[in-house]
C-alpha cells in the first residue's frame, strides 16, 4: 500500500507569541499547517489516520505563551511524530500580521 500525504492548511490561532514587547502585550494571529506522511492506511479496512487530533492539539494553543514560532513548530512536530504511522512531518507556522509589507512571517521544520 502507497503512503499517504495528510495536509492541514492555515488553522488559525490566536496566541502570544513572540519576544518582542509588542508581541508579549497583545495577542495575535498564527496560521499553522501540516503535511504528515502517514504508512499502514487502508480505508478498506478501516485503518485510517485520524487528523482531528492534530488539529486539537493545535487548537489548544489557542490563548497560550511561546516565546519563538520555533518552539511552536517543534511542540507540535513532536507530538505528530508520536502518532502511530507517521513517517515523516513537515510543520510550519506563519504570523500574516507582522509587516504591513509582507504577507507573512513563518518558520517550517521537517523530519
């Protein structure tokens, strides 16, 4: 059986993050997206890789502080890579609110 490519795009999140003291006053807006290759599906047979826990996960930064996108994509790279059937995860987070110049700022990490 092929492997499968999951793909979460842009969940949006509104958390603290940063190490600036703008970013430490205020919450903002982070988009966060997965693509997780994922071994042993077989929709058949029943076996499938469920992304609703990945977006939970996720989802419970909503409101919470983290310093650097760095440590964000890593907690969350961490936790995909401890789900059964992952081989491989690609996690990157983007702040659209940074520079009125630019349409994000966004840090990925793969493995």
């Amino acid at each position: 059986m092929a492997d499968l490519i999951i793909r979460l795009e842009e969940l949006e999140i509104t958390m603290f993050l940063g190490i600036h003291d703008f970013e430490r006053a205020r919450m903002q807006r982070v988009l966060v997206s997965a693509e997780i290759t994922v071994t042993g599906t077989d929709w058949q047979a029943g076996r499938f890789f469920d992304y609703d826990r990945v977006a939970e996960f996720i989802r419970s930064f909503n409101g919470s502080r983290i310093d650097t996108q760095e440590e964000l994509v890593s907690r969350i790279h961490a936790f995909v890579h401890g789900l059964d059937g992952v081989a491989h995860a690609a996690i990157s987070s983007k702040k659209p609110d940074v520079y009125p110049d630019a349409k994000a700022v966004g840090v990925v990490l793969r493995g």
